[in-house]
C-alpha cells in the first residue's frame, strides 16, 4: 500500500540518497561525467547540498511516498515566486565538495548546460508550478509507482493549491513517454553536446485547472 506524506527534516538525508541512487546514471550527468565513480560522488553532494538548501524555503516542498512503510520515491516541487538559491549559498552549503569531485573542468560545463535547460522556466507566471524532482528508488522503478505518485497525490494536491499548470523538463527519452502517458505535453525541445557525447532536453507541461 502506497502512503504520501510530507517529507521531515530527519528524512532529508535518506531522501537525497535515494534521489542520488536514482539519478546516478542519468543522462543528464553521465555525458558531461563519465567516470562512474566521480559521477556518482557528484551526484551525491549535489543532491544533498540541494534538498539541504531548499528544506526551509517556503516556495520549495518535498513529499516522499512509502511502499508497505518502506521509502520508495522523492517529489521536489516548487511554488509560484520560487528562486534557485544564490551560486554563495551553494558553496557555503558544500558544493565545492561536488566541484572537486566530479571535476572541475566538466563541472563547468555541466552547470552552463543546466543553466540553459531551465531557461523555459525562469519567472513563470503566477499559478505555474515546477516539479524539480521525480525520483523513485532504483530497485522500485517500472512498477507504476511514479505514476501513482503523480495521479492519486502531487495532481490533486498542486491543484488544490491552485495550480493551473505544473511544469517539468528531463533529459531521457523513457521519461518522455512516462510523461506524456501521465498527461504532459511537450512545448519546448533542446539538444545539447559535450565531447562528441549529445544530450536531449525535453521541456513537458501540463494544465491541471
């Protein structure tokens, strides 16, 4: 049985690994880090640093979803007003750490990209909220569960907050048809390249009022 519930200050840990474990292999990271082993050190700072900086913010929520009470996936939303913290904050919170470990030459250029993948996203209108984050853990993926996360709970719970549209982007063309299957549509496309390596940047909305 699935229960959705907010997650607590002392889940943030737990969380942010599994949401690592998650993304550890994803396009999004491997093609600008392709050593397995500094990638996934990379990730794991990063993600940390992350949801340790959003915790208290007020426009950023993190809802988890349990499996028979086992933790099995992670949501990062965000609210109308939301502002990616400032590039100090992220260095006072370890990010350097991250930049040291996945190094720092395709460090760079990994952030010139995301900074660029997000740009559909900057000042969205009022009403518009972002989903930043979908992670279910690795072991639990293709068993519906991220859909379930997205139907029976972060659907009915944005719109009932009076969200018109939610808005997403991702970097795997599986996640495009998950997406669309759960009734997003596509609006925005991007291909970015590193050393001779091509990632896809597919930008999804959808209108839920």
């Amino acid at each position: 049985m699935l229960e959705y519930r907010k997650m607590k200050k002392n889940e943030l840990d737990r969380c942010a690994r599994l949401s690592a474990k998650a993304f550890h292999d994803y396009e999004y990271f491997s093609v600008y880090i392709n050593n397995p082993k500094r990638r996934h050190r990379f990730v794991d700072i990063l993600l940390r640093c992350d949801f340790k900086l959003k915790v208290d913010d007020p426009t950023a929520e993190f809802y988890t979803v349990r499996n028979n009470g086992r933790l099995v996936a992670v949501a990062q939303l965000c609210r109308p007003g939301f502002r990616k913290p400032s590039d100090m904050r992220y260095i006072t919170s370890g990010f350097l750490r991250a930049l040291f470990a996945g190094g720092i030459r395709d460090v760079i250029a990994w952030l010139k990209m995301d900074t660029e993948a997000s740009d559909p996203f900057h000042e969205l209108p009022d009403k518009c909220w972002y989903l930043n984050i979908l992670s279910v853990s690795p072991s639990c993926q293709g068993k519906g569960i991220g859909s379930h996360f997205l139907q029976d709970f972060l659907f009915p719970y944005v719109r009932a907050a009076g969200c018109e549209y939610l808005y997403l982007y991702t970097n795997a063309s599986n996640n495009c048809r998950f997406y669309e299957k759960n009734g997003f549509y596509l609006f925005d496309k991007k291909t970015f390249e590193y050393k001779g390596r091509k990632l896809g940047n597919w930008s999804y909305r959808i209108k839920l009022n």
